[in-house]
C-alpha cells in the first residue's frame, strides 16, 4: 500500500513500525521511537539518518517542545530520527497535523496491526479536532 502510493512523505511513529518498514527497505523519511515496544525497553531501530532530534514528552501529552521538534524533523532535507524521552504514541497526531499533504503517517495499534493515515484536509480536520478537544479538557481541569 505505502510503496503503491509513493507518499510526498512517509512518518513511522512507534519502534515495531519503524523497525518493519525499514526491514522492508521501505524509505522512511521520520521515525519517532522511544526505544521501547508496549513500554518495554528494546533494542534501538537501526535506521541511517541524516539527523535526530530528542524531545521530552512525558505520557498522556503533547509538549510544544514536541510539536515543534516533530515539525523540524519533517521539514528536514533527509531522513531523521525524532527520539523521545517519555512516551510517543500521541505524536501521531502532531504528525499528521505537521506532514506535508499526500503524506502518509503509520503507527502501530498494539495486538491489532499497522494503522496507515493519508494526510489530506479531512484527515488534519478530524485531528485538530481530537487536539482541540483535548486542549479544552486540560483546560478546564
């Protein structure tokens, strides 16, 4: 599917979904690991990249540090490794949100597989949505 579509860019957002693309030798242009798979530390992904970014973003947020730091790595001319200190699984929503249209985000759903994301106005809609919401909610706590 993702070599069909020849994504303007492709971003992985977990370690297992990192690792399998690049098995495949599938050309990623960002991966975001914390080094660990379902909170279990691993192996680092070997990945070549022209440049990595390490952010803190502890669970259950979404730093601006991070937003920023995901938006430097898809901006960049080359591969990159964004590696978090904390927990990544919510920076899918900045991926999207950040990446380039006709972009492609993966990440993996534990126990259930790869959930693929085509980066198009509808998709960046529904997940300013879900951010805003989720804006709203810290706001009232």
């Amino acid at each position: 599917m993702v070599t069909d579509k020849k994504p303007r860019k492709l971003i992985a957002v977990g370690d297992r979904v990192s690792q399998n693309i690049a098995k495949r030798g599938i050309h990623l242009d960002v991966a975001v690991v914390d080094n660990k798979v379902m909170r279990k530390p691993i192996i680092p992904v070997k990945l070549s990249v022209g440049k990595t970014f390490i952010v803190n973003n502890p669970a259950g947020t979404l730093t601006d540090k991070a937003w920023q730091v995901i938006r430097d790595a898809i901006e960049y001319e080359g591969r990159t490794r964004v590696l978090v200190k904390g927990e990544e699984d919510l920076l899918t929503l900045i991926a999207v949100l950040s990446a380039p249209y006709d972009s492609m985000v993966v990440y993996g759903q534990p126990r259930k597989g790869i959930v693929v994301i085509d980066v198009t106005e509808a998709t960046k809609r529904k997940i300013r949505d879900i951010v805003e919401r989720m804006e709203d909610r810290l706001s009232k706590d």
